[in-house]
C-alpha cells in the first residue's frame, strides 16, 4: 500500500504551514487581497488546511458550507482563481514537495474551478 501525500509530507501539522505561507502570497496580490475583508482568517485557514487534507488524500474533517455558497458572494473571476492556484503550487514547490505530487494536489485543486469561480464573472 503506498503512503499518502498527507502522511507523506506531515499531516495537519505541515499542511497548516503550508496554508499560512499560502495566504502571504495571496494576500500580498493586489488583485486578491479584496476578497478576504472582512474574511475570519483563522477559520478560512482552517478550512484550507482541510481542504488540502482531502486533496492529499487525508482526512476529512470539513465541515463548512458547500463550496459553491461559501464562494457565491465573492464573484470571482477565472484569473483569480488562477492567480491563487499559482500561489499554492508555488507554495508547495518552495515547500520541497515532489513535483509529481504537487500535479496531483493541483488537478484536485482544478477540480474546484467549476464552483468557486463566478459563471458571471468576465
């Protein structure tokens, strides 16, 4: 049986730094940092860290809203949603993840486009 990313690279414990070094990059793109006034920070790097968990094929533990609805309000456009999958891939490259391994956290994180980004959204 072959390990998992999530047990691979640290578990909760890593995958929470990578989520803090992941939102000073985002939050140092001027085109970004807009989305999260007035965002509880600690509670979306919570949700992060689960969410990376999952993508790293760890557990589950979120329990927040649909994707869809959590992002909704936001309108956000397909260059930022790619502005902010640089971020992490860049992230976890600077992390020393395997470049294969960041692939398949990406394709994950691809997978996601569909309800984050706004279909109003030019």
């Amino acid at each position: 049986m072959t390990e998992s990313l999530f047990s691979k690279y640290g578990g909760f414990s890593a995958i929470g730094k990578f989520v803090h070094e992941f939102y000073k990059k985002v939050l140092a793109e001027p085109s970004l940092v807009h989305y999260f006034k007035d965002v509880p920070m600690q509670r979306l790097m919570e949700h992060q860290t689960n969410f990376l968990s999952i993508a790293m094929s760890g557990p589950d533990r979120y329990e927040g809203r649909d994707l869809l609805l959590a992002h909704k309000r936001f309108e956000i456009s397909e260059e930022d949603f790619s502005l902010v999958a640089e971020c992490l891939e860049e992230t976890l490259d600077e992390a020393g993840l395997d470049e294969e391994d960041i692939a398949a956290i990406m394709a994950v994180v691809g997978t996601t486009r569909e309800q984050i980004v706004s279909h109003d959204s030019k």
